[in-house]
C-alpha cells in the first residue's frame, strides 16, 4: 500500500463524538514510552504527525487521522507509566474500553510491544480482555533495532510462547518493527490493505 496522504482529524475522549463515516479504523495503543507515535510517523511516512514526546504518557486523548481519505488510523493513550493522577487514569482506561467496546468501524487494534523487554502483566492482561471481549487484534513489537536479528526471533518467539501459556490456543498476528530502520512496515501497511479490501468487498 502506498501511502498518499495522511491527515489529522480531531482529538477528544468520547466515543459517541468519533469521526462518523463508514471507513474502517485501526486502533494503536500500548504501555507509554513503546514507540507508539514514532511508529505510526514512520508508518504514514510523515514526521510530526503523531506528537512525540520524551515524557512518556504524552498522547492523552482518542487521536483521529485520515489515510488516503479511505481508512483510519487512531493513536489511543498509552496505558501504564503516565504520570497522571489515579483519577485521570482511571478516565483514561475507561474509554480506552469504551472505544474498543463501541467503536462499530473498529476493525483491528494493535498492541505495541516493546521487544526488549520480558512480557508485561498489563500487556497480557489488555491482549485477553481484546480476546474475551472478540475484538481482533495483532501484536506489534517495537524497537526492533535495538537488537540482533537472533535476538530479536528469540524475544519474538518468548513472548509467543508466553501467550500460549496462558488462554490462547494460538497466537494473533504479529510484526516486527522499527522506526528508526522501517523494518516491518511494508508488511504492516500490507496486512491493513487486505482487510481494507476485504472490508470494501463486503460492502458492496
């Protein structure tokens, strides 16, 4: 998929007021400071689209953007390490499940995964609440440049396993990535032009 424009649309935090039209959303979120608005930057190949910040928790609302004027993408808050109070938290997470819930145009959400670091608890536990609740979803692990290539599938496959460990009986998609390298993103930008065929295909 070539990338044409990309186009921010509107920031707030109620899913009742979201973009209406009929296109078919992807949602990103993960723990703060995973590389989220530098993936989607490096994704959309446009610098200062999503905002970056070295303090992490810096994206604190549903941020809408437009894509070739034929599917969203939405950059949600980071969970985890914002240095907000409990009560701001605790809004946050409530429309984070809001969204997911609600948000009819949904149609895959991706989890960023920091693939340095040893599975999260409130990784693991978000990727099961998608599951139980049927909302399809893919991994994405970030910051792949930071390692080997062998580690790299060694981290990957660890954190896998751990999935089936635990309820899955298999695992979601998954991609490697890198916004410094753009390792990832043709297969990235490729696994979201087949559901956005499949999705316009249904429509007809």
């Amino acid at each position: 998929m070539k990338i044409t424009s990309a186009e921010f649309v509107m920031s707030n935090s109620n899913v009742a007021k979201c973009p209406n039209e009929p296109l078919p959303e992807y949602a990103f979120i993960g723990r703060s400071n995973v590389g989220k608005s530098s993936l989607i930057n490096m994704l959309v190949d446009r610098k200062g689209l999503a905002k970056t910040s070295g303090r992490p928790g810096k994206t604190q609302l549903i941020n809408h953007f437009k894509i070739n004027n034929n599917w969203f993408l939405v950059d949600l808050p980071g969970y985890g390490y914002a240095r907000v109070s409990k009560k701001d938290k605790k809004t946050f997470q409530k429309y984070i499940t809001e969204y997911f819930q609600k948000r009819k145009q949904l149609v895959c959400g991706f989890v960023l995964v920091d693939i340095r670091h040893e599975p999260q608890p409130v990784d693991l536990e978000f990727m099961e609440w998608l599951g139980t609740n049927q909302i399809p979803f893919a991994i994405i692990f970030t910051k792949s440049d930071k390692l080997k290539p062998k580690a790299i599938e060694r981290q990957a496959n660890a954190y896998l396993q751990k999935l089936l460990e635990g309820a899955w009986e298999e695992t979601p998609p998954h991609f490697t990535t890198s916004s410094t390298s753009r390792m990832g993103r043709e297969e990235l930008l490729g696994f979201i032009d087949g559901i956005n065929q499949e999705f316009f295909q249904n429509k007809n």
